[in-house]
C-alpha cells in the first residue's frame, strides 16, 4: 500500500475578491494556501475540518473541476496539473466524485439508467446492450435492484439517491473516488448503510477514496489516514490511530474534545474555542490559528509553521513542536 | 417532578390532496419543570410537527391538530385563542429554530428584533428595553453587545446569530424553551460554544427545554430524558442513562448501534435495513415492523401499545410483552 497514486504539492487556490463598478480585484480569498499529501492505492485519505476550511475546494481543485491557482497535482506519476480539459476528461475515467446533495447532483429528468449509462457513453464505452447490462450490475452493486432503472430519481429516497450516485461514479471503474460529504445528508440509520457499502466497494474493486467531510466520527470510522484542515491549510496530518490518540495540534486536540459522545455517562475535558474561524479573505499572519489558541507564542504571530513528521507519519504544522 | 407541559394523546394530521397524513399520530410526553427532554428521530418521524403543535404553529390548511391535549401548566394549549396563544409565544414557551441564517429578520437591526420580543410581553419603554437586549447579548456571550445590538443579521457568523436567537428566545424568560436542532447548522466546534451556552442558560434559570435533535451525542450529553419517535409516534422513553445502556426497543438500539464513535474501532457499522417509509406507505401493526429484525407475525397486523418497563422506562414492542429476552444480535424470539 505504498504506492502514490495521487501526490500533490503546494496546491493554491486563491478566489479574487472584485469590487466597483471595474471589478477590480482587491484582494484574495485563500480557500486553499499552500498544501501538500499524498494519497496511496487502495487507502482512504479523510480530510476533515469546519466550514470554509478548504476541504472541498481541495476536493475539486485535484479534478480541476475549480481550476487550481497553483501546484502539482501528479497522479500515478503523471503531473496533471497542466493537462487542458479535453485530455482531462479522458482521466475522468480514473477519477470520479461523489457529492453531498443527492437532490441536486442528480439530473431530475433523467431516468436512472439514462443516469448511469452516460458516463459510459461519454467514454465511448461498451455497447448500448452492454451498457445496459451494465447499468443493471452497477445498481445490484449498490443495493438496488435493476427495475429501479427505468425510474426517474424524485421516486428514490435520499439513501437511495445517494447509492444512485455512487453507481455514476463508480460506472468507469474509476481508481480514485473523491468523496464530498457523501453521508452528511442523510439519516443516521441509512449513514451506516452508505458507509458500510463504500467500505465493501473499496475492498471488493480495490478503490482508493479521498473523503471530505465534517464529522470526525464518520471520517474516523472509514479512513486510514486523516488531514485536518483549518483556513486552507493542512494543520495535521496522520493515521488515525495517532491523531485520534494522541492529536498533536491545538486545533485538532480542541476539535476533537468538542465531538459529543453518545455516552451520557462520560464527562470529557472539553477545550472550548473562543471566537469564530477567521474570514478566509483576511486570514491572520503567522499560523492562521493562533488568535484562538491557548498556547500563542511569539512567532507564532509572524511565522508560518510547516507540516513536519515527528516520527510515523505523524505530521503536524505548529511551532510548539518546532524547539 | 412537577410537571410543567403535558402532551397526551396528541394527533396532528396533514389533510393533502393524496390522503391524510399523519404527521404526530397520538403523542404523550411529559417535560417537567427544569427538566431537559430530548426528542430524538429521523426526519420525517414527526419531531417537528409536534414542536410545532405545541406552540399552535402547524399551518391550517393543511395540518390540524385534531386530537389530544397540551396542558401548560393549567391552560390547555390546543382550546386557546390566537390572542391567548400569542401571549405565551415567546413569553412562557420560545422556540429556537434550526437554521439562524432564516430565523433573524434580516432588514432589522439585532436590537429592534429583541426589543420587539421584550416589549410585547414586558412593561419597558424603549430604553429600558434596549439595555435589556444589550444585557441578554452579553449573557450569551456576544463581544461588543453595544456595538452589535445595532448591527444587521448579515454582519454576524453563524454561531452568533444563532446566541441572537438564544439571546431573543430567553428575553422573556420562558419557562419553557425549545430547541430545535439548534446546533445542526453549525460547526462542531461553535456547537460546543451554543451547547455550553443553553446549559448554562438552564442552570441560571431553571428553564424547561424541549431539545428536538437527531444527533444522539447532543442527547447524551443535554438531556435529563429522552424520547424516541419513529412514524409520528413514540417508540421508547427513558432516562438518559437507560436509553444508552439498556435500550428496549429495536429502533433505539438499531440507532445506537449505527452511529460510529470516535472512541471504538469497528469494521463494520451495524445498520437498520430499509428506508423511512413515506406517510402514504405506512404500514399497519408496528411502523417499524418491516425494518425490524425481531418482528414477528403479530407485529404485522397488530400495532404495540407504549409498555411500562419500570424505571420510568417504556417502549411500544410487543417484544416487552412477550417478556423475551434479547440482546444485541442474538434473537431467541424471532418466531411467535
């Protein structure tokens, strides 16, 4: 499980903020500043952190669906990142997304089968009869069942739409699947039913996944490894073994006490932030996080730290550990 | 415990041009005075329709409340008039909603919308209701309360409109809050914040809440009792320590056993199978019957009443009946 299948460096993505009747620029909102990782075969990468962290700009920006301010994004070695649109679309064979709203990331005038089978088309692949084979083996796959084809998407319910999303993505038999909080609309009874068939997909079709969302638990649940982002920067990053044991960055250490535990009996130490995440648009300098961390020091306000391994794979950005 | 709100045998029904639905299909729920209650389910279990039933919030047409009764302390809600509905409205029950970017005004300044709630229920003039609004920012938590008691909706997060709506909600001190999903649209770290906040809240108050959520870690951690909902009735009631250590009812525990901890390793999470059947599909017997690993012949045709485990424990499965003794996976009863 050591081979990189997608390696990214210094990915940027600044978002103009214009004004006036010129619509100038003034200044820039930095979604993403400056990150680095790796994703290895067959592993998920879980990319955790608040609204407006970066996360899904991140997930995006590697698609080049938001196109990238700057960086290197190199997938099985190969630097895509300058690669113009009509190549791209060929790699989207390897590499498909999964969104957050099944309401809104279906076409509702499609039926199901026109749904899956496009991609298919688009790509040139199969027959039309083997496409629809196909369409039917995709949603067996799903857990739903080859009937569901003719009907049109308002007749599925949310778990079901999202498991219809999923078989879009999967219809190419992608290598890397970027999921964008693909349970954070759901019930928690049908949350663990989509959770548990990505796990079995991912050991079933030896998929690789890039999972972003909110919720520590869900991302803790399914991820090997875990970056935790704030303000468009990688704050930490590890397996999820260390980070949740032992998290070594303030934020993290804050983020993680404030998950409530479905134990009433168990009281935690809770470190509660004071204060709101900055506006991206004017991020403070040195670490982005240090007007609400409880261990500021001096440089903190003027340098940025840097994500280092402390031993394992244990990477963190905090100058607390720096000395 | 004295009993501060009575709900018993609640209906509230959706006339629709397909059908009735039964939104909250004979509800009981007790909350009493300075206690937390949590109302737990999935959407569309009739969570919010009964909040909103009992501040007579439910749109007529459709939705009706067409059987039972709300005692709050002596009045019952559902035979007041719209006058007298409108004086308990944010004077003895307030209601928190889940989504602060729609619950403010937003061509208001923050003051005017306090100010409007203190002044329809309290005698102040003007200033003395603005100093009031000021005072509530601040017991919320709001830096610069002078400074933002003039500033529009817009200019604030997510999390300080939602300490506004708070900060509104308890201008009047109300016996009564409640709390729907108050913390779903926010940030788990501002959720830690509010959720501090409304604790405190209580402890200096003695307020009643009512908090409707679907997240079980915010149950376990506010609640003095909760109550499960599943088709727009209640499946169980406990304490809160009951609910999480000896569930009764195969939705409870099915719930539980779904949601992944952050402290356990676990391959797989365990699931309930299916999905929340639509009104229209309602099955007969037990609602949760066709998702329900333990049912049983009876459970198809004929529906549970709520039984009394003890402990102030009760739960609508015939399972508890029948005195059967399960836990976890292993199944001793599935065939009657």
């Amino acid at each position: 499980m050591t081979e990189t299948l997608l390696k990214v460096r210094h990915l940027k993505k600044y978002f103009p903020v214009r004004q006036g009747i010129l619509q100038r620029t003034i200044g820039y909102v930095k979604a993403v500043d400056d990150i680095d990782f790796d994703i290895f075969r067959g592993e998920t990468l879980g990319l955790v952190g608040e609204s407006g962290c970066g996360k899904s700009t991140t997930g995006r920006s590697i698609l080049r669906l938001i196109e990238p301010t700057d960086g290197v994004i190199e997938f099985e070695g190969r630097d895509i990142s300058n690669v113009k649109s009509g190549k791209m679309r060929t790699l989207y064979r390897d590499m498909q997304l999964i969104f957050q709203d099944p309401y809104a990331s279906l076409n509702p005038r499609k039926t199901v089968e026109k749904l899956l089978g496009e991609p298919m088309a688009v790509h040139g692949m199969y027959t039309p009869s083997e496409r629809k084979k196909r369409v039917h083996e995709l949603l067996e796959v799903v857990g739903l069942h080859a009937y569901h084809a003719a009907r049109y998407p308002h007749e599925f319910s949310g778990g079901q739409r999202q498991r219809i999303g999923i078989a879009r993505a999967l219809a190419l038999q992608p290598k890397l699947v970027i999921c964008d909080e693909p349970v954070s609309a759901l019930d928690v009874s049908i949350q663990s039913q989509v959770l548990n068939l990505l796990k079995q997909l991912q050991q079933e079709l030896g998929l690789t996944y890039l999972f972003i969302a909110h919720d520590l638990s869900v991302v803790k649940h399914i991820s090997d490894r875990i970056g935790v982002m704030y303000l468009g920067r990688i704050v930490e990053l590890s397996h999820k073994k260390s980070l949740y044991s032992k998290p070594l960055h303030p934020y993290t250490q804050a983020l993680l006490s404030a998950v409530p535990v479905a134990n009433p009996r168990e009281k935690r130490d809770r470190i509660i932030l004071e204060g709101d995440v900055p506006s991206p648009a004017n991020p403070p300098g040195g670490c982005t996080f240090h007007p609400r961390c409880s261990a500021c020091m001096d440089i903190c306000r003027t340098e940025r730290p840097l994500l280092r391994d402390f031993g394992d794979g244990h990477m963190v950005a905090c100058h607390l550990y720096n000395q | 415990m004295k009993p501060l709100l009575n709900i018993s045998g609640l209906k509230t029904h959706f006339f629709t041009a397909e059908g009735v639905v039964r939104s909250v299909d004979g509800v009981d729920i007790m909350i009493g005075e300075g206690e937390t209650v949590g109302l737990v389910g999935e959407s569309g279990c009739g969570k919010s329709v009964t909040s909103l039933s009992i501040m007579r919030l439910v749109p007529w047409p459709p939705g009706k409340i067409v059987e039972g009764s709300i005692m709050f302390q002596d009045k019952d809600i559902v035979c007041l008039s719209e006058a007298e509905m409108r004086d308990i409205r944010g004077n003895d029950i307030a209601m928190i909603f889940q989504d602060p970017m729609t619950s403010l005004n937003p061509v208001f300044t923050i003051g005017d919308q306090i100010v409007e709630t203190i002044r329809l229920h309290m005698k102040l003039n003007k200033k003395k209701a603005l100093s009031r609004a000021v005072d509530l920012l601040k017991q919320v938590g709001i830096p610069r309360a002078e400074q933002i008691v003039n500033e529009y909706p817009h200019r604030l997060s997510g999390g300080m409109r939602q300490r506004v709506v708070i900060a509104m909600a308890m201008a009047c001190n109300p016996k009564l809050l409640i709390a729907d999903e108050p913390t779903t649209a926010l940030d788990v770290t501002i959720q830690a914040q509010i959720l501090d906040l409304m604790r405190k809240l209580k402890k200096d108050n003695g307020t009643s809440i009512l908090m409707i959520t679907h997240d079980l870690g915010v149950v376990a951690e506010m609640c003095d009792r909760v109550v499960v909902m599943y088709g727009g009735k209640v499946v169980e009631e406990a304490d809160v320590n009951t609910l999480f250590t000896a569930p009764s009812h195969p939705y409870t525990k099915g719930l539980l056993q779904s949601i992944p901890s952050i402290d356990q390793e676990k391959e797989w999470l365990d699931s309930i199978p299916g999905n929340v059947p639509i009104p229209s599909e309602m099955p007969e017997g037990c609602k949760f019957a066709p998702r329900c690993i333990y049912a049983m012949e009876r459970c198809q045709t004929e529906e549970p009443t709520l039984y009394e485990i003890g402990n102030g424990q009760k739960s609508r499965c015939f399972l508890v009946e029948e005195g059967a003794r399960y836990d976890g996976n292993t199944i001793e009863s599935k065939t009657s």
